[in-house]
C-alpha cells in the first residue's frame, strides 16, 4: 500500500473524496463513503485498484473502480 508520509492516515484525502463526491447532484447528502485498496495478486498485475463505496439511505448504493492508488485520486478520477 502507498502511504503519504505527512498523512499516513489518508485523512486528507478521505475528506477531499467525500467533498468530490458531494459535488454531484444526484448524490443525497446523507451518503457514507468508504474507500479501500485491491492490490491485484496475479504474478503478471502490478497494479493497485480503489474502490470508492458510496451508500446512502433508501438502499442508494454506488461503487467507483479506479486503477490507481487511493493517494494518487484527483477530483477529474471521480466520475459517475
């Protein structure tokens, strides 16, 4: 796992995704986002993947894929 050294909690960059995902308005305010990172085990695969769960109420349930790892998400990554 990538870990920023002045963050290594990822705290920054947890709040700035959920301040990403926010911005779309077909997203209720009262959603709960997760993040986690899927290093792929294949001996060929050299990549990490993030996985953005957005859950909210009324069974409301989006999950983003982002070959990347979570620290090197921008805003323009988040997309629907």
């Amino acid at each position: 796992m990538f870990v920023n050294p002045r963050d290594p909690d990822n705290k920054v960059i947890h709040s700035k995704i959920l301040e990403w995902v926010l911005a779309f308005e077909d997203i209720p305010r009262d959603v709960h986002v997760q993040t986690r990172e899927i290093t792929c085990n294949d001996p060929g695969c050299n990549h990490t993947e993030t996985h953005i769960d957005i859950l909210g109420s009324n069974n409301f349930k989006k999950v983003l894929l982002i070959r990347k790892p979570l620290i090197y998400i921008r805003k323009w990554d988040i997309v629907f």
